[in-house]
C-alpha cells in the first residue's frame, strides 16, 4: 500500500489575553498556623502567545513512518 495522500494545513499563531483573576486558599503547613485565614491571591493579566502550528494529515500504514 504505497499509494499514501497527504493533506496539510497550518493554524495560524495569535495572541489570546487571559484577564486578570482571583484564587482563594487556605494556608499550608506552618504558614499561618495559629490562625489559618483565607488566603486571596491576585493572579495578573498576561497574554498567551500561540505560534503557527502546521497539521498534516497522511493516508496509510504507521509502518510507512
């Protein structure tokens, strides 16, 4: 089975802005002990970058790799 097609397509790369948000915890170990309050931890906006990426997609045998 030498008769393999081949398709391809390339996503491309953009920028997805994650807002800034809020996590809430309890302390750990010995941190805060005697009075283990919650815990708000201000997390920042940032962007995620996401590069080009190229899908290619081949008709055949795993054997033919």
């Amino acid at each position: 089975m030498n008769s393999e097609t081949e398709k391809s397509t390339v996503l491309s790369g953009r920028s997805i802005p994650i807002p800034a948000s809020k996590m809430f915890t309890y302390p750990t170990r010995l941190a805060s002990a005697w009075k283990p309050d919650i815990m708000e931890i201000n997390l920042p906006e940032y962007l995620l970058e996401r590069p080009s990426v190229e899908i290619i997609v081949r008709q055949g045998s795993t054997r033919s790799i």
